[in-house]
C-alpha cells in the first residue's frame, strides 16, 4: 500500500552530543520518527555540494574538527552544534533532509561556526567567507520555491520485485522437465540379463558397462527394448508426450532386438598376414676416431683488486635518505593547513594567474619532488633544498594577490628552514660515520691477506 506522507514537516531536533576522541560527528541517518525525502532542490544542492568541495577554500571544513590533534581544546565548548561538508554530504545521499531549506542551514551553520571561533583575518576565517561567497553565488541559481517530492529508487525496486513474483507463480505452475542429458525412463529400468550361448564365443555373458556403449537419454519418440524385456512390467507406461508403450507379448525374444553381430557364433579371427623374408644384415661402419682436442694453456691468475668505493654515490644514499624525511615531514597531517597549497600542481593551472607561464617553469608540489628524489634527480642535499625554494617562489608569483597562498608559502617556507640546519647536521654526521667504518673495513680486509 502506498504511504500518504504529510506535506507539513515533522519537527526538527538536534541534540547537543559530546566529543570522542575531539570529534563530534553529527548523525547522518534519519530517524524513524522523522524520515527524509528526495526532492528536485536536494538532487541539485548535491552538485552544489561537490561544487564547493573543489575548491580550493573547503579544506578546513571537508571533516569534523579534530581538537586533539589541532590543539584546540575549547572548539566544543564554544561551538555547541558542530557541522562540516563531509557530513552534510552523508545526509544528502542518505535521504536525511525533509525539504531543501534543512541542508541550506546546515551549510550556513559551517560558517556561521567559523566566524564564532576563529578570530578576523585568520586564515581559516577567510577561507570560510570566500567558500561562504561561492555557496551564494550557487544557490542563486536554485529555483527554491518550486520544490516536490520525486520517486525514490526504492518504488522502482518494488515494481520490479512484483514481476518477478508473477514469473516465479507462472514456472510453479508448468509440469517439471527432466534435466538436459538425461533420459525420462527410470535408471532402475535398464537391467543387465545373460545371452543364451549356442557354442563356444568369446562374448562376456552380461552386457559391460562401456561407456558409450548404451546411449545415456532414450528419444521420446523411440521404443527402449531393455525397458520392455523386464519381466516385473505388466502395467502400460506413458511417456512426456503421453504415447502408451504396451508390454511385449510372452514369446518376445529380447535377443532380436540387440545388434546382429552380439547374437552371432564364435568370432573369427581374420588371417595373420604371412612372415617377411629374412634381410640381409646391414654392414656397420666403424667409428671414428675423436678428434684430438688443443688443451688450453693455462693463464696465471693476476692479483684481485683493491675494491672501488664511490664515496659520491655513498654521500648521494645518505642525502637522499634525509630528503626524503623532510618531504615527509612536511606532507604530515598536523602540517596541512599550512602546506595546502603545494598539494596539487594541477590546481595552480585552473585558478593561477594568467601572467604565470606555466610551459616555461617547471611543476612543482610534494609528491613531484618526491618522484625526483626517488628517480635520482638531484646530485646532492643542496639541489633539492634549491628545488623547494624555488617552488615557493613560484607559488608567489603564480599567486600574487590571493592572501591564503601568500600565508601558506610563510608558513611553510618558515618550517622548511627551521628544520634546515637539523638535517645538515645529521647528514654531514651520517657521512663521517661512514667513512669511519669503510676506513675500518678496510684495515680488516688488509690484515686478513684479501688485499
């Protein structure tokens, strides 16, 4: 039966929750007293979603806000109904929403959340007005008034669950069929009986079981001779297309049915065919003689080598092993909202500025030089220190009037340096023990002889 549902929503209740771990996440499942609905505005406010998800400004609210790992301990005290992007995308694909007007006031509590907490001129709260604009600039678009309801997926489902019943009553109410391959006769019918013997034959006197030597499925239209030469049938019996087979009558010799030559005398041999003559005796060569084979002289051995170590290719494993740590260290999630910016070099193309030539500099973010460590690109610690520098630059001058990009490349330039002077250190240290232990090695293989 088809369920009536009000036209005036149910009331809405958000009760306070408390933080696990520094999150609260909000539910995004309907409760069974207040069921959601799927309406035109919700579909499009999902495109609208996953249009300010692309930007470059929703980094900061795509998740609940952690308040350990931000260090934020009053977050949920001063922000008593947290909200964030990834929750309200839940709810829109769960059906949480009665009408449009709900998943709107979601989205502006984001904002509202970020101008309470975050004091003006942070990066955060700019970030939070400039996705704010981007929402307004959608929303406009939006036909808000005319708003209905449309058929879910689940009506469909039922309308194709019922055709299904009515194919399931239809094949319940045909006779069965018997499986492909296999006759309709009982398998208990086909008996196995003697032969009568006339004479000495080399013929077994039961049938044996070849197979391929008795077909596997009787025709319907054809008349099994072993099923009539059972003794026990006295009563007719009907095949699938209701033709009657009458029992044999007394004097029916089951013998003439089988195969002439199983009901012949002895088997006869055909004649061997006659000796060959005798051949005469191919003559044998005799072997040959090997051939004599040079010896080869043997050539005095000449001293090993010292080995060759490439104290260039040493100090390269030793910089690259420090390079790839620092990467490391700044692509850490605590680090993030201050080293956004280099995430993606495909997002400098799309909303950098048109004076950048992006042909002529080189792309550069985390993981591109990440794939340059790795491919060996750099000749020593000091290249890549120059690499990173000069992505920063470029990200300045790609950017030259977004404050956000300006205050990630500080942040960020300010960690890089700051960690700077640790690396050094343990890599001129790393090296200097490895030229202790070479230099060890090498003493020991000198007094064992090898050298």
């Amino acid at each position: 039966p088809n369920v009536i549902r009000p036209q005036v929503p149910p009331p809405r209740e958000e009760p306070k929750l408390v933080p696990v771990n520094g999150i609260v996440q909000p539910p995004v499942i309907p409760p069974p007293n207040r069921p959601g609905r799927r309406t035109n505005v919700l579909e499009e406010l999902k495109s609208v979603l996953n249009c300010l998800w692309r930007t470059r400004w929703s980094h900061h609210f795509r998740h609940p806000v952690d308040a350990v790992v931000l260090a934020v301990p009053d977050y949920h005290v001063v922000i008593t109904h947290p909200m964030d992007l990834g929750t309200v995308k839940k709810r829109l694909q769960n059906n949480y929403y009665w009408q449009a007007q709900e998943a709107i006031d979601d989205i502006e509590l984001i904002f509202d959340n970020c101008r309470l907490y975050n004091l003006p001129g942070s990066t955060v709260h700019q970030a939070g007005g400039e996705l704010q604009n981007v929402f307004k600039s959608k929303l406009a678009m939006l036909d808000l008034e005319n708003e209905h309801e449309i058929q879910g997926k689940a009506d469909k489902r039922k309308k194709r669950s019922a055709t299904d019943d009515i194919a399931a009553s239809y094949l319940a109410s045909m006779p069965p069929m018997a499986p492909s391959g296999v006759s309709h006769y009982m398998p208990g019918l086909v008996p196995q009986f003697p032969y009568v013997q006339t004479g000495p034959s080399l013929i077994p006197h039961t049938i044996p079981n070849f197979p391929g030597f008795m077909p596997g499925c009787v025709p319907d239209t054809l008349i099994n001779p072993l099923v009539l030469a059972k003794p026990e049938l006295g009563h007719s019996m009907k095949t699938r297309r209701d033709t009657e087979v009458k029992p044999p009558p007394s004097d029916y010799n089951v013998l003439s049915a089988l195969p002439p030559l199983l009901t012949r005398g002895p088997i006869e041999m055909p004649p061997s065919p006659p000796p060959a003559p005798p051949q005469a005796p191919e003559e044998v060569e005799p072997p040959k003689p090997d051939p004599v084979t040079p010896v080869p002289v043997p050539v005095p051995s000449r001293p090993a080598l010292p080995p060759v170590v490439s104290y260039k290719e040493l100090d390269w494993q030793i910089d690259k092993k420090h390079a790839l740590h620092a990467l490391k260290a700044m692509m850490k999630r605590k680090r993030k909202p201050f080293t956004w910016a280099f995430n993606n070099h495909e997002l400098w193309v799309q909303y950098g500025s048109l004076d950048y030539d992006f042909e002529k500099e080189e792309a550069l973010d985390w993981k591109i030089l990440e794939e340059h460590v790795n491919d060996d690109k750099y000749e020593d610690f000091d290249a890549f220190v120059c690499s990173v520098r000069k992505m920063f630059q470029n990200a300045l001058r790609c950017f030259p009037d977004d404050s956000l990009v300006k205050n990630s490349v500080k942040k960020s330039n300010e960690i890089f340096e700051r960690r700077l002077p640790k690396y050094r250190e343990g890599i001129a240290r790393a090296k200097e023990n490895a030229r202790l232990m070479l230099a060890e090695k090498e003493r020991e293989l000198a007094r064992s002889g090898d050298l």
